[in-house]
C-alpha cells in the first residue's frame, strides 16, 4: 500500500484505480464468460440461475463501495474566523495542535495530507487504490468496500475448487472428455489471481476490522508504536517508564513526557457507532447506507472525541516525541549544525588560546576512549552495549530506521509520510529556520510532483 505512495511518477499513480478496476472486471466476469463458454466440458458445467444472481449482486455491492471509497470527499475543515496566533505550550509542554501549512488549528486526531493538501478529520492513511482519504467520512465505504471485495472473491473461490476438484476427479478419463487446454491454462491464472488477491485483502481487511474495533487509525497505530518504543528505551536505561522525566524543548525550557494512554478505545459498541456514523448495527455494513461528515460550527463530529479517562487529563494525544524536540534544540539538521561548528574562536591573549586548545586536546581524549570502549563492548557482545548513551539528552545523533535512513520506523518499516502525512508539517520552526537547501529543493520537487496530480 505504502510504496505506491512513494512512487515518483504521478503517471503510475493515476493508473492505480484504472488497474483496480481492470482486476475486479478479470476476475469476475472473465471467470463467468469461462464457465459458459466451456459448459460440460468443465464440470460441474454453466452456473445456475442462483449463483449466477449472488455473485452479481456480490459484485454490484462491491462496484458501489468502490466507487464511493474513490469520490466521497475526505473531509475539510471550515473556520469562521482567521486565526493568526500559534497557541502557547501549557505547564505540561501539551500545545493545541497546529497546521503550518494549513495556517490553522488541527483538531484531534487530524492530520495534514501530502496528497490531498490539507488537513484530514480522523485521518487513517492516504489509500493509493482507491486514490483519496480513508477518513472519518469515507472509512465506512472503505471498510464495505474490503468487505464485499472478500466476499466476492471467497465465492469466487469456492466456484473454482469446486471445477479443480471435477478435474481432479476425472483425471484418469480420456483428456477429449475434459476441458481443452486453454480453457485449463485460463482457470489456473484466475486460480493464481484470485488466491494471492484474497491473500493480500483479507489481510487488508483484518487489520481494518481492528482498526474498527479499536477505534484507532492506522496512523494512531503507528504512534501508539513509536511511543512505546520510547517509553521501553527510557525504562531499560532508566527504570522511570510510565512516570513522567523531563527534556529540553527547542525553546530550551524543561518539557514533560511520561507514558500516555490510547484515550479513544470508548468501548467496543461506541467504537463501532463512531466510526460508521450511527448506532444502528443493521447500517453499519449495508452498501447504501451512508457516513459521518465534519460539523460546520467548530463543535462535534469531526472537531471533538470522547476520551475513556485513562490519562489524568483530555488532550494528551498524540503522546509528544523527546527525539524531535531534542533534535529541534540542538539544531534541526545535521548539516546545519556543521556549518555553526566552523566559526573561527578569537582569543585575548596566547595563553587564553593554549588554555583552550588544551581544553579541547582533553576533550578528543575523552572522546576518543569512549568511541574505544563501545567498539570493545560490541566485539565482546557485552549485553548492556545498546544502552550506553542511547538516551542522553545531550545525544546529537537521529535515530535510524529499518531502511538506513534519519527518523524513527515501526517494525514494518513505516514512517509516517507512508501514510499520506505531511511529516514536514510536524516540524518546528527552529528546525524549519536550519532546513540546508538541498531539503528545501527536494521538498520544493514533492510539492511539484504533487500538484501534477
């Protein structure tokens, strides 16, 4: 899912649901037009009249759903009034969220999308198949959509294995009596094509019903991820996990963080009425019924989400993440800070600058038996070698992921901006001030090919 999204060619991108619909149509009705035209010669023969009407009616629903997922629009959100000010960080470090690229608040749960262009209510990811949001307005189509997709194909399924089994049956018959050969070869690729896409959807289509369940988006997910990965760090250097430690901000004033809690699993029954839009189950999965939208006042739907309680106070999520404010206080970007470290020092006098060349002398020592002994430490395998240091505040380094590069990945080796999220608009200003120009042009590039779309 997420590598379409990473595709440098727009072209590929705008062939992403054109080829959906070129699969759905092989499957269903190359599979239909194969069993007329081969009648007995591939046993149990043509389909009959009720098979023929629920497997249309399967792909009726599907089509629908499909077409609804790709069209409903995701959700904007509307202000009456301009609002200018960035609003201040509280006595936790907790700031109302903001969106500087949108130039406005970002309620709960909100997130700005790369390929939409602004802000998403209850964003869950940007989803390159059906080329739009899964959203609080289109996740219920979505959701019928992967529903029917997988009913469709199980039935599919089941009408070839039951001609694999005829075959199979007959095998020792005279091969004039069975079907021709390229009736077999073409049974076999729908076989092939049906099996690895009900594969791939039915996984699509678990991890979704969880989601549902859960009440959290694929993008909450990945954050419940990531600050747990920073709460078990902290715990195994420190043992302070699920209390609160402070670090320094990009202002350099003391921030708070501890172990927060997933504030919007409300229950099992109102998780699934949120998400769907009403609390009639008999809606939920019917293909005509219809989604939430965001309120246009500023209030309900879409702007404010019942929280369970667990936190010692609303508005906690998403958790803060020490690495980027860290990162933000001690210069943004590495190269940025490369180019500071340059300056030419001036002294009063010569023994001002032996002083300090011997200060400095002392210092490579140190760090020189330093770099020596975690080298000595990872030949030996000594166990407490990943934690030396991993978590000082004072770490210039950023956290590598699964794929080498800068910034934190969870255990597939998703970021973010796999998602559809902005992550640029997650930055701070003082990291934006040191951005080198070669991010700015590469950046300028993502905007380029995004408006192409």
């Amino acid at each position: 899912m997420t590598g379409l999204n990473d595709s440098p060619s727009p072209f590929l991108k705008r062939l992403a649901v054109p080829g959906v619909c070129l699969l759905i149509a092989f499957l269903a009705y190359t599979s239909q037009l194969l069993f007329h035209l081969a009648g007995d010669s591939l046993a149990p023969g043509r389909l009959s009249r009720s098979e023929t009407y629920v497997f249309n009616a399967l792909l009726l629903c599907l089509w629908y759903t499909y077409y609804k997922s790709c069209t409903v629009d995701p959700g904007r959100y509307v202000f009456r009034d301009s609002i200018i000010e960035v609003p201040e960080p509280d006595e936790y470090g907790l700031v109302r969220r903001w969106c500087k690229k949108c130039a406005a608040p970002k309620p709960p749960r909100a997130h700005h999308c790369r390929h939409c262009a602004r802000c998403i209510p209850r964003m869950d990811h940007h989803c390159p198949w059906t080329a739009n949001c899964v959203s609080l307005t289109t996740f219920p189509h979505f959701l019928r959509f992967l529903l029917y997709t997988n009913l469709s194909l199980w039935y599919l399924a089941r009408l070839l294995f039951v001609r694999f089994a005829a075959i199979w049956e007959n095998r020792l018959l005279p091969s004039y009596l069975g079907p021709s050969l390229p009736v077999l070869v073409h049974l076999t690729v729908l076989s092939l094509v049906c099996f690895f896409t009900c594969f791939a959807l039915g996984i699509l289509l678990f991890s979704t019903l969880r989601s549902w369940v859960l009440n959290e988006t694929m993008i909450e997910g990945w954050e419940l991820d990531r600050h747990a990965a920073v709460c078990d760090r902290r715990d195994r250097l420190d043992g302070s996990a699920g209390e609160f430690w402070t670090i320094a901000g990009p202002d350099g004033k003391k921030m708070r963080f501890g172990k927060i809690e997933f504030p919007y699993d409300v229950g099992i029954y109102a998780n699934l009425s949120q998400a769907m839009g009403t609390s009639n189950p008999l809606l939920w999965l019917f293909p005509l019924a219809g989604n939430p939208d965001t309120n246009k006042d500023g209030k309900g739907v879409g702007w404010e989400w019942p929280e369970n309680g667990l936190n010692h106070k609303e508005g906690m999520w998403p958790p803060p993440d020490p690495g980027k404010a860290r990162h933000s206080r001690l210069g943004g970007w590495p190269a940025a800070r490369d180019s500071e470290s340059i300056r030419v020092p001036r002294y009063g006098s010569k023994e001002e600058e032996l002083g300090a060349f011997k200060t400095r002398q002392e210092a490579d020592l140190r760090r020189w038996q330093g770099q020596r002994s975690r080298l000595m430490a990872e030949l030996e395998e000594v166990d407490e070698y990943d934690l030396m240091d991993n978590e000082s505040d004072d770490d210039s380094g950023y956290e590598q992921g699964a794929d080498g590069e800068p910034g934190w990945t969870n255990t597939d080796g998703e970021r973010l901006q796999d998602f559809g999220v902005d992550e640029d608009e997650d930055m701070t200003d003082e990291a934006d001030d040191d951005v080198p120009l070669a991010e700015l042009l590469r950046r300028r590039k993502i905007l380029q090919r995004d408006g192409e779309e």
